[in-house]
C-alpha cells in the first residue's frame, strides 16, 4: 500500500503531513471526529474505501478545508442534493488522487432555508456542480462567485427536481 | 470583442456554446454555456422502474453509451447487493474497451477534421466501424446498445466473438501505428500541438478535471487501476499518462489508451469463464443508497442512487466528467489564438450529451 | 494552332456574311435607305472592327476553355479526395458519367437559391466583393498564353500587353481587397476574422512569390509570357531553379488558399471563413472563382517552371500545358487533403522568416548563373 | 401617370418588376420558360442537396458515418456546409430542448429557399424517450414544418441516406420553373 501511495503521488506535490496510507478509513474518521467533535456525526464504512459522514451545515466549510489541506483529498467529485420530505441533503462525494479512498459527506439543510456555504473556493470543480443543484434542486450557496442558472434557460421559473414540480418525467 | 461559438458551430461537435472575447486573434476571456440539450434525465428517472432506465442511461453519452449503462447497473447493483456472475463481468469488460477505443475513434476523428486533416477524420472513421460491427454482434445495435442489465449482461456472446475480437486487435494496433506515422510524423500536426493548451497538474487537480485530460498532466489517475471495479483487477494494464500538460499528451495519452484496451480486450476474451451471464434482479430496490464510479473514455463517471423500497429510483445522480472538465475551459483558452480554441477543447473529446443530462 | 487565326477567320467569314446582307438589303429596298445601308456594310468591314471582333472571340474561347477546366478541376478535387479516402465521390447523378455533371448541377441549383442580403450589411460593399473577386481572378487569366499562337494577351495584332507575366500578378494580387471588402461588409465577426486572416495572409506571401518570379524573370530576361516560355525552350526553370519552385508552389498554395494555408476559410474555428453570410450564386461564384485560381496557379506553375507549352510535338501545344497545369493541381489537392491547417501566427512565421530568405537566396543563385552567362 | 412621374429610381425598378414580373408569369412566354426550365433545374436542385453541418445526439453521429467511407453519401451529392446561408436541408438529429428552441428557428429562417427540414431519429420526430420531459419539445414539428421524417433510436446511416432518395423524389414531384420557382 505504500509503494503504491507514492506511486500515485503526483509528482512535484507537497506531500499532507497527516496523509494516510495504511487503514485509511479509520484514520480519517479519528481525525475527523478529533477536529470536529461535536458536529460529525453518523460514521459508517459502506464498502472497500467508502466512508460515509454527516457534518452540521455550519461546520461544512471548515471542515472541507481541512480535508483538503490536513487529509489531502485533493478531488472532488461530485455534489449531489437529495430532497427528503423535511429536508434538504447535500452529498459530497471527495476522494484523494493517491489512496483508493472516497468520502461521503453528508450535510443537509431546513427545506424553508436551503442555503449551504459554497466550496468553490476550496476545490474549482465545485463551481459548476454548484450552480446546476441550484439551478434543478434550488439550493443556495453562499459566497458562490456566479450562482445563475446553467442547463436551465435563466427565465425558467421552477425547480424541476423537486418532488413537488409536476410537470415532465 | 465577444464572439460566440455555437450553439451551431463546427468547432463544438454537440450543441454548446464557446463565448470567446478576443482581442486580435488572442483570447482574453473565455465562457462556456452548456444546457442546450438539457433533457431532464435526472427527473426522468424517478418515474421509471430500474429496467426501464438502461435505455435512457444509455443515451446519456452518444460516443460510449455502454459505459453509462454498464454504470447505470452497477449503481444499482450496488443498491440491491446483487453479486454478478463473472462471466457477464468478462463480458462487460470486453465490451467497454471495445466501446472505448470505438469512442476515441470518434474523438480522433473529430480531432483530425477541427485541425483540417480530413484524412484523419475519413480513415479513423473507417477503422471505427470494425469496432462498432463487433458491438453490433453482440448486442445488436450500433450506438444505443442496451445490452447491459441489473445483475449481468443481456445475452451470451456470439459465436466466434472470441476469433473476431483477437482480429479486431490485430487489426487496431497495427492501424495504431498508422495513424502515429500520419500524426506525429506530421510536422504541422506537431506544430499545431506542442505547448498548445498548456493545464498544469494544480489547476487541473483543483478544477476537478478527470480521464486523459487530467493523465495527460501527468497525473496517474485511473479508476480502472485506483478504485477497481469489475474484473479489472485481474487484467494486466498500465494506465497512460503524458507529463506534457498540452494538446499533444492529451493526444498521446489516447492513443497508448487504444493500445491498452486492446491489450485489455485479448485479456478479457482469453479468460472469460464459462457459466452463467445474468442473475436475477429483484423488482424492487431496498431502501439505501448505491455508488457507483467508472473510467468513462472521457474521465470520471459516476453515479448515485437513492432507493425507498419501490420499484422507481427516489433520485438519481449522475457526475458527468465533460460537465466538470468544461468549467476548465477558461483557464485552457486564455492567452491562446483563436485557432488553438478547436485544438484545445477539441482534445477535451467534448460530449454533449453526458453534459447536459 | 493559332488561336487569333482561327478566330480572324470566324469573324471574317461572319463579317462578310453581314455584309452580303446588308448589301442585299440595300439593292432590295434602294428606295429605302440604300445608300445606308451600303455605309454600315463599309463600316463593319473596316479592318479595325474585324480585330476588335477577333479578340473579342478570342476572350469568348479563352472564357469557354477556362469554365470547362474549372468544372473538371472541381471534378477531379472530388474524384482525387474520394480515392484518397476511400470513397467513389459523386457518382450517381446525370447520366452516371462518373459524376461529372455533379459540379453542374451545384451550380444549377445555387442558380435557384434564394439571394440573401443580411439586414446590417453595408450594401455596395457586399456586392462588390464577388463582383471584385471574380472580374480580378478572369483578367488574371486572360492574360496567361496557352501556346505559341494561343492567347489574348500575346496576339500578333499588336494589340498584345508587352509585360503579360506582370500584368498576371498585378491581377492576381487584387483579391484580397475583394475578401477583405466582403469580409467586412458582411457585418459578422468570423467574416471579417477570415477578411483580415486573407488580407495579412496573402501580402506576406505576395513578396516571396513575387521574389521568385523575379528570378525566373532574370533568366528569361522578359516580363512577358512568349519570352519566358521561349526561354525554357532547352531546360524548364524548374531544374536550375528548383527552390524557386518549390518556394513558388508553397505561396501559390497560400494564395489560392487551400489546405494547410486555407485560414481565411478555416472550417472548424470561422464558420466557413469570409463566405459565411453568402449564399446563392453569389456563393458559387466564390467557390467557382477559388478552383479558377487554383487554374490560374498551375498555369502560372506551368508557364514559369514547367516550360509551358513545350513537348513532344505529338500532342497539340495547348494541350501540353494544360496537362502540365492539371498534374501541378493535383499535387496541390494532394497536400490539401492530407495535412492539417497551421494557425495564423505560423503561417505568417513561415512566410516571412523562412520563405523570404529563401527566396532571397534563389534570387542571388539566379543572378550568378545569370552572371555565369549560362542563361 | 402622375405616379409614375413621381416614382424615385427604387420604387421604378419595382414597379417594373411587378409588372414586367407578373405580365411574364401570365403569359405563354412565361408558361414556356417554366416548361423549358423546370425539369433542369429539379434535377439540378435534387442532385445536389447540402444539409447543414449541425449536430445534436446520436444521431448526429450516425450522419457523421454516414459522410465516412462505408456508407458514403457523397455519392448522392451530398455535401455538409457549417452555415446555413448555403444549406438546403435542416437535418434536425436529436432532442430539441426549450432552451435550444429559438437558436434553431433561427437557423432555420437564416436558410435561403427552397429549402427542407428532416427529423431525423425519435427525438426529432416526437421526442423519443424523453417524449414527457420538462424540458424537451415534443417534436420538431411543432415550430418547423418537417418535410422527410426518419425513424429510429437512433436512426441508421443506411435510413438517413435513404431519407435522402426519399427528399430527392419529393423534390422530384414538386417541380418549379424558372419564373415559379422564384
């Protein structure tokens, strides 16, 4: 595992002092836990280098930068918002380019305030995975640099994901 | 002066729109604008039962609709816990390659017709079709498979697709090294190419772009080999990478790509085991979440599910690489001339479709 | 043959027909006008009117020849392209003679295209570019000799230009104003991108060309076609001077804009270049008028390098240099089809700091063999 | 005759046309030139059919192959222009959404006539799988009038060239002379 961390490192990087190897699942969620104690919340591993957890949306941001720099999960891959019958959830699926590893980050919002801290300034792809949860789910995202309409002609009136949209699918 | 490329324009090979500003030939601001075949996949979704999605999963990428649909299942696999006999694992792996070098055919075609060799675009075009005829074999259809299904695969493979695929390797490689004596050893190619669209590794890790693009900037990142899926573990492949950072790696990077599907496809047809393909899929989902991540031709493909015990997906999510490696576009263009733009995004292998959703 | 013969004695022999009439006319009705008629039967007979005739008939044959090598030029760019390719080309249309009437009916069919003027564009400029580009590639062409006796320009009325060679690329070198002018009166901003692409790209090239034929014009010791096609009578230009000519047939190759210099209509990037707004036939008189350059250019090749008209007496002289003028079109149509395009920034690179001292240096060989007396 | 005095040189030349224009079609001078031009120009119009280089979908790349070498529909002088100023036929391969409505009317107004439209795969013709979408219209149709609809999902290369004859013998049957064409 070790030959083949380094193996993967992209070359010229900086090297996170806190970088996982071995084990990798269990020491991100002690770092996790030991950082942000009180807000992460509901671990669990869900397969071969799929962990999951919760955070409080106050403690998203904080805790995103501290994945990125501390942990170096340098890649973020996708961001999905999920609409429960209360709630808002926002998934955040992060890896690492060198350990076979990818964390699930779940955060979820009231449905009368949807409204997370936005991570574009943490990791760039961001920015456009952003604007389309706003633009079909409604989500907004604080201190975003553009958050318009992007698939979605900018007259549009609706939300089309929305369990409550009617029309189409 | 802002000039808007597309939606109509030659250069897109879809239906996006490139803003440029430029100032004499020199770009100087660049915006991308997706959307214009925004199909509402996603909602879509949620009103079909698992099967009737693979169609739609397939349209999802008109270059390598296999890879989607193969996602598609092994998202919901995942989701139900089934365990794939491993005979319809060699079978999908096989046809995947297939479909990849079949889908950086296209790209290098496309590639060849924006940089005005149209011999490119002809012959690539041409040696394509070997490709597509084994696919068509197999599943009977040429761009639109619908072959792959939740727990294996839809049939058994042809008789002598065992012969054929070995023939179509051949044959490949050694049009491969064709068309490297009609590229690379073209000097306006060259020229066309070297220190064009430079990405460095930091933007591109921190834009989130993915697949060749990001191999192409000396980044070793394949899902095949970093988080394996399928039976790809048990095949001996080495993924490309390029430390160049510009058109030409991105080139490059496809190229060895081809060779090494190859080389994964003799694998793959030589060990395929006898048994079973297909294991049968409950008509409803548990309630949960499913993963699943793939390396699309053009980079990470993802997907996530959400089931509620009934026989429809309560939301699907689909991570498209294109979507994700286009917000980059900015920072590829800037500072070029107006003819490297058709080069540059050119070499994203652009598809639309994955896009948009 | 000769040309101005075979065109004297048509219009003499028409003349004297008119002439027969209206002198029966006048004996018929003397009571009408007879005297008047007699009088304008004198008239058309004046030697000065049957020359002014001549070479009128003249342009008519030289026009006929050129509108039938443009067609089958076309013709062969599409044949050529599909067997490099892999494909038949145009095949089945007409009578299935190997699609040669295809290039007809394209120009048939932009013949019944709607003419469409964009709202916003300048009008007269709009027009006047086709009208600026085909009139200025023609006369170009009309100066070009086909053999000995075969040409307008060089007709032993007298009435030739002394300087034909230079008269060709004072000719030639007005398109790019039409393409500029129509580039940017177009009113849309990959017209006037291809507009400006053309007119940087063909003046760079203009001097490197310019310098080479200057040196075939030291070796000939003429400005005029007859002279250097004479001149070639021993050895074609092309072997002293084969820098020169391959000098020459890379700028004519930027000239006439085809393939790996085809920026001005670069497909991919600049929709279809400066002709993006036009349609109908006044698209067609630009795709016509880009083969009938690409004519002009083999035959400038030919009349240059190749020896023109010189060969094996079998084969009549004008036909001679019409194969030599093909074989020089097909060798470009084979770079066009099978390289890329290079950008603009290169091109003008390659002209300027590679062309130029080349040609530079070809011109000083040709000085010193010149010198030498070996010339 | 006052009114024709007061006409500036414009609105003469238009004057004229009309008349001139009108008298001509009328006339058995007129009837003669269409008889003597419409079978020529039909041929030439239905040999040479140029679609617009515009894709959508998938089947945008099936009408790719189908300018490759095994399928070839050069052979029916059938050649892609990036701008639809020198197109004749709209080749509309793929899903319309609402936000790509309008740059496609556009396009398609831009074209000089005579021009046609084909729908070209299910998308085209009714929307196909995504037939209830919110974001997708139904049909091309139901903004431009489609002349030569192609089924299938996607449609193959050897039906768009068939689609091809088929718009050739449209053409064939609706036959314009010189002065009716117009």
């Amino acid at each position: 595992m070790g030959e083949r961390g380094t193996r993967f490192l992209p070359e010229g990087m900086e090297r996170p002092a806190s970088r996982i190897d071995d084990v990798p699942e269990e020491k991100v969620i002690r770092s996790l836990l030991d950082t942000f104690p009180s807000t992460v919340t509901d671990f669990k591993k869900l397969g071969k280098g799929v962990v999951r957890a919760r955070i409080e949306r106050r403690d998203l941001y904080r805790c995103c930068k501290f994945l990125k720099d501390q942990l170096g999960f340098e890649h973020l891959s996708m961001i999905s918002a999920v609409e429960y019958d209360k709630r808002f959830e926002i998934v955040y699926h992060i890896s690492c380019y060198g350990s076979c590893l990818l964390l699930e980050l779940i955060t979820s919002t009231p449905k009368d305030d949807p409204s997370v801290d936005s991570v574009t300034s943490i990791w760039g792809g961001a920015n456009w995975q952003e604007r389309e949860s706003y633009d079909l789910m409604g989500i907004k995202f604080n201190n975003h640099p553009k958050l318009e309409r992007i698939l979605l002609p900018k007259d549009t009136l609706y939300h089309p994901l929305r369990k409550d949209f009617k029309g189409g699918g | 002066m802002w000039n808007n490329m597309g939606p109509q324009h030659p250069m897109t090979h879809g239906l996006w729109n490139l803003r440029i500003k430029v100032d004499g030939e020199t770009i100087v601001d660049a915006e991308p604008e997706v959307g214009y075949l925004h199909r509402g996949i996603e909602k879509l979704c949620e009103n079909r039962t698992y099967t009737q999605i693979i169609p739609i999963a397939d349209r999802l990428c008109y270059g390598s609709s296999l890879t989607w649909s193969h996602l598609y299942c092994m998202t919901v696999e995942d989701l139900m816990g089934l365990e794939v006999p491993p005979r319809a694992e060699y079978i999908r792996v096989a046809s995947i390659e297939m479909q990849r070098i079949a889908s950086h055919l296209m790209w290098l075609a496309a590639y060849a017709a924006d940089l005005g060799a149209m011999i490119g675009f002809i012959y690539t075009m041409r040696d394509r079709e070997v490709f597509i005829d084994l696919l068509q074999a197999l599943t009977g259809s040429r761009i639109t498979y619908n072959f792959p299904r939740i727990g294996g695969v839809a049939h058994d493979i042809p008789p002598n697709f065992e012969r054929d695929s070995l023939r179509a390797c051949d044959y490949m490689e050694k049009k491969l090294k064709e068309y490297e004596d009609l590229f690379d050893g073209s000097k306006v190619f060259m020229m066309r190419n070297q220190g064009v669209g430079v990405f460095r590794k930091e933007d591109a890790m921190n834009l989130g772009v993915t697949g060749p693009p990001l191999r192409a900037s000396g980044v070793k990142y394949d899902l095949r080999k970093d988080m394996p899926y399928s039976v790809y573990p048990e095949m001996d492949f080495e993924p490309a990478t390029h430390p160049d950072c510009d058109c030409y790696a991105r080139y490059r990077v496809r190229m060895d790509e081809m060779y090494e599907s190859c080389k994964i496809i003799r694998q793959a047809v030589r060990k395929m085991p006898k048994g079973k393909w297909r294991a049968v899929a409950p008509r409803n989902a548990p309630a949960g979440t499913g993963l699943g991540r793939v390396e699309d031709p053009r980079g990470e493909g993802m997907m996530y599910v959400v089931g509620d015990g009934t026989d429809r997906p309560y939301r699907l999510k689909i991570r498209s690489p294109i979507f994700v490696t286009v917000s980059a576009a900015k920072k590829m263009l800037v500072g070029y001339k107006v003819a490297d733009v058709v080069a540059i995004m050119g070499g994203l292998d652009m598809c639309i479709g994955e896009a948009d959703r | 043959m000769n040309l101005y013969e075979f065109c004297y004695g048509i219009i003499h022999w028409l003349v004297d027909l008119i002439n027969h009439l209206w002198y029966w006319l006048g004996n018929v009705f003397p009571w009408w006008f007879g005297d008047f008629f007699n009088a304008v039967g004198d008239l058309a007979a004046s030697h000065g009117n049957i020359v002014v005739f001549t070479i009128l008939l003249e342009v008519l044959v030289i026009l006929i020849i050129a509108v039938i090598n443009v067609l089958n030029f076309i013709w062969i760019d599409r044949k050529f392209m599909g067997r490099m390719f892999d494909f038949y080309g145009p095949y089945y249309v007409g009578f299935r003679i190997g699609g040669w009437l295809q290039n007809i009916a394209d120009g048939i069919k932009l013949f019944v295209k709607e003419i469409i003027t964009p709202a916003k564009a300048d009008k007269i400029g709009f027009y006047l570019g086709p009208v600026i580009f085909v009139s200025s590639s023609f006369l170009a062409l009309s100066t070009i000799p086909l053999g000995r006796n075969f040409g307008i320009a060089t007709n032993p009325s007298g009435l030739g230009v002394p300087a034909s060679a230079l008269m060709a690329f004072a000719f030639f070198a007005i398109a790019p104003f039409a393409i500029l002018i129509s580039g940017w009166s177009s009113n849309n901003k990959y017209t006037l991108i291809g507009g400006m692409r053309s007119a940087a790209q063909m003046m760079s090239y203009e001097i490197p060309m310019l310098l080479t034929v200057a040196s075939v014009f030291l070796l000939a010791g003429s400005f005029d076609f007859m002279d250097i096609v004479s001149a070639q009578h021993g050895i074609w230009f092309a072997i002293p001077l084969a820098l020169g000519f391959v000098i020459f047939l890379v700028c004519l190759v930027a000239e006439v804009e085809i393939q790996p210099f085809d920026l001005p209509e670069a497909e991919a990037e600049l929709v279809e270049g400066w002709t993006t707004e036009y349609s109908g036939m006044r698209f067609g008189f630009f795709m016509m008028t880009s083969y009938l350059r690409g004519y002009i250019g083999g035959a400038l090749a030919t009349a240059l390098f190749l020896g023109g008209w010189h060969g094996p007496a079998l084969i009549p002289e004008p036909i001679w240099f019409l194969i030599k003028a093909y074989i020089v079109f097909v060798v470009i149509e084979w770079m066009r089809w099978s390289t890329p395009r290079v950008r603009v920034d290169q091109l003008l690179n390659i002209g300027w700091n590679r062309l130029m001292p080349l040609a530079m240096l070809n011109l000083l060989i040709a000085a010193s063999m010149k010198t030498m007396g070996w010339f | 005759m006052g009114n024709v005095i007061a006409f500036r040189s414009k609105d003469f030349i238009k004057w004229a046309d009309g008349v001139l224009e009108g008298v001509l079609r009328r006339s058995p001078v007129g009837s003669g030139v269409d008889y003597l031009t419409k079978d020529f120009f039909n041929w030439a119009t239905r040999n040479s059919i140029y679609p617009l280089h515009f894709g959508i979908m998938c089947c945008a790349l099936e009408m790719a192959v189908a300018s490759a070498p095994r399928f070839d529909a050069q052979r029916f002088g059938v050649i892609y222009r990036s701008t639809p100023r020198q197109c004749d036929v709209l080749l509309v391969n793929g899903p319309v959404s609402k936000k790509l409505k309008p740059a496609l009317r556009r396009l398609y107004d831009q074209m000089p006539g005579p021009k046609w439209v084909i729908a070209m795969g299910e998308c085209a013709i009714s929307g196909g799988p995504f037939y209830n979408s919110y974001s997708v219209v139904p049909g091309v149709d139901q903004f431009i009038p489609v002349d030569i609809y192609i089924p299938g999902c996607p449609a193959r290369p050897e039906a768009l060239i068939d689609g091809f004859i088929k718009l050739q013998k449209m053409i064939k049957e609706n036959k314009k002379g010189l002065l009716t064409g117009k």
